[in-house]
C-alpha cells in the first residue's frame, strides 16, 4: 500500500471513530440508575405495566430461595409488592452501579420500619438488579434479586 492510501485510510479511520457516538461512564450510570428507578417507582405507584416494560422477557426474579420467571412474577408476586409498597415507605441507601460494556448491575438496600397488613416490620431488603444494554441504546432489567434480614 502507498504511503498516500496508508494516510488516506488512517485520516478516514479517525474520522469515522470521531462521527461515533461516545459513551460517558457517568452517563451510562445515571442511565442504569433510572432504568431501575423507574420499575420501582411503577410497583410504588401501583403501575404494573409500566413495571415489567422496564423487565427482559426473559426476565428472572430471586426472592427468599425462589426463582420466578417474568410471567410468574408479573401474574403472582407483583400484585403484592404494589400492595406492600402502598403500605410502607422504605429508606434506599444510593444505588451502586457498576458497568462491564454492555452488562451492568446496581446494588442497594431499602431500611423498612411500620406497619404492613396490620402487622409491624422492621427489616433490610437488599437489591441487586442486573440489566443489559440493547441495540437501541436503552438498558432492560434482566433479573432482580431480593435478600432481607431483620432491621
């Protein structure tokens, strides 16, 4: 190849990865935080279809040793956490995101403290939500696992 191709490849290479969209690391995670915001402030505002948009439909929960698939979830387990969440007020520590390309996952944990059904709760719920990034940019909850212990 001639030194006038080998510099005419080089200055289009540069100007294609320039005309590429850049990914910012802060970007990306405030990205995944509000993916995962918004399914939990559909289950709080009792919008079970705004909920699962925001779950794969492959889409796996984890609860106590359970595992559920997205329809399991949505038809049995949903129902009770929009009824939970319009009951009790939890406190979330801030979400920690991290990003590996195309994957991510948030940790958090949620303090409840009152009364629900009747009866007083007092426990820590921590979440760990894995998404995944698709083709149209926007990240998708693939999978949510719940672990709690006494408050």
């Amino acid at each position: 190849m001639t030194y006038a191709r080998l510099t005419l490849v080089v200055v289009l290479a540069v100007a294609f990865s320039a005309c590429a969209p850049k990914r910012s690391t802060a970007t990306d995670e405030a990205d995944v935080k509000a993916a995962i915001e918004a399914f939990y402030a559909a289950v709080k505002k009792g919008d079970p279809k705004a909920a699962m948009a925001m779950i794969a439909p492959d889409g796996v929960f984890v609860e106590s040793g359970r595992l559920e698939t997205r329809q399991q979830y949505e038809e049995n387990h949903l129902p009770l956490d929009i009824d939970f969440e319009k009951q009790i007020t939890g406190k979330r520590s801030p979400w920690r995101i991290t990003i590996n390309g195309d994957t991510a996952w948030g940790i958090a944990s949620t303090a409840y403290d009152g009364p629900v059904d009747g009866q007083d709760l007092n426990f820590v719920s921590t979440q760990l939500a894995v998404l995944t990034r698709g083709e149209d940019g926007k990240w998708t909850i693939r999978s949510i696992h719940w672990s709690s212990m006494p408050g």
